[in-house]
C-alpha cells in the first residue's frame, strides 16, 4: 500500500481535441427557440399536466392562509396574493410583501407553502412578486371591515399619495369616533401605530399607510 504512483507526465485523453475555436464564442446567440407552449389539452402525458382544477385548487387554499399577525386576514383579504400559474409541471403561487423587511413576509411564505404539502401539491412553490409593491389599498372591504372589528383601525384610503406623516383622521375602531390621537409611531408591530381615542379614552392599533 505504500506505493506512490505518480500521475504527473500522463496526458489527458482530451487534450488535442477541438482545437479549432475553443473560445468559447461561437455560442449561438439570441432568443432560443421557444417550442409553442403545449395548447389547453395536447399533447402532456396524463398525470403529469397541471390541470385548471389543481390551479384553482392551489389558489384556494393559499388565499384562505391567515396572515401570521393579525390572525383574522387571509391573504386574500390583504390583497397579496398575485396569482397562481402553472410552468411547466409545476404551480408557482405568486405573492407579494407586504412591508419591506416585515418579519411577517417570511412565516405567510413558510404557512403558504406548509398549506400546500399538507394538501399533497407537492409540484407548489411559492414565488416572490416585487413589482408591482404591495398598498395598503389592496387590502379588501372584507378586510378592511375584519381588522376594524379586530380592533385595529383600517389604513386610510389612497394611500399612495399620502404620506406617511401627513395628518390623518382616524376613527376610533370601538366607538367611531374621530377625536384620535397618535400616541406613538409604532404599536404592536412595526407596521402599525398606536392611537387613542379620546372618546372612549381606549388605546388601538392603527394599521399604516403605504
Ligand atoms: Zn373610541
């Protein structure tokens, strides 16, 4: 076992082959030649093809996950599930973030795909949307009308041409009413300030802008 044997000195069996313009570019280039997407019902083996059921499937079930922090939204109420599509063999489930560096966009990610294997669509993955960003106007009336009774009030109207500090009339979630005030920057959560009405003298969450 001690033998050494030395493979210094052994030529490759490779070298001297295609020696004529090895390069590296004479790399066809363009657009590859995209094969006409198989139309509804061609030729995909059976099995193996996302069927429209499966899509609409996968769509229910990541609308219906709730939002890791305000229990109450689905995804669907937050306005930040952007679609479902099938590529190829697989359903991509296309979400969006809410805040930027929310911690939240994390867990609805991990509880997204957690809803998927559970329901055996293993071909699921969830993929990110930046653009166009998420506004808290994407939030539904259903939504808006469940984190009111959560609690919290809901984000004003036509927040993208507010800003973040101008003055904003909040209605106090339990009474109604208007005489708010701003208590601090941030409440529960980064993505929300906390408020009190002066009426019923309760504190609350607003839910901010964006
Ligand atoms: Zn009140």
């Amino acid at each position: 076992m001690a033998n050494a044997t030395s493979a210094t000195g052994v030529p490759s069996p490779l070298v001297g082959e295609g020696q004529g313009g090895g390069d590296g570019r004479t790399l066809p280039v363009g657009i590859p030649p995209t094969p006409n997407p198989s139309p509804q019902g061609g030729g995909e083996p059976p099995g193996v093809a996302v069927g429209d059921l499966a899509i609409a499937r996968a769509h229910r079930i990541a609308a219906a996950v709730v939002d890791p922090e305000i229990p109450v939204l689905t995804l669907e109420d937050l306005g930040v599930l952007r679609g479902v599509e099938r590529r190829r063999q697989s359903i991509i489930v296309k979400l969006t973030p809410t805040y930027t560096g929310c911690p939240a966009t994390q867990a609805i990610r991990l509880a997204v795909e957690a809803a998927l294997a559970e329901a055996g669509m293993a071909n699921a993955r969830v993929e990110t949307v930046l653009s166009p960003p998420w506004s808290t106007d994407e939030i539904t009336e259903t939504g808006r009308r469940k984190l009111q009774e959560y609690g919290i009030a809901p984000p004003a109207r036509g927040a993208r041409a507010r800003s973040l500090f101008a003055d904003e009339t909040v209605a106090c979630p339990k009474c109604g009413s208007t005489a708010t005030a701003k208590i601090s920057e941030f409440g529960s959560t980064a993505c929300k300030a906390l408020w009190r009405c002066q009426a019923c003298a309760e504190p609350f969450d607003y839910f901010k802008c964006l």
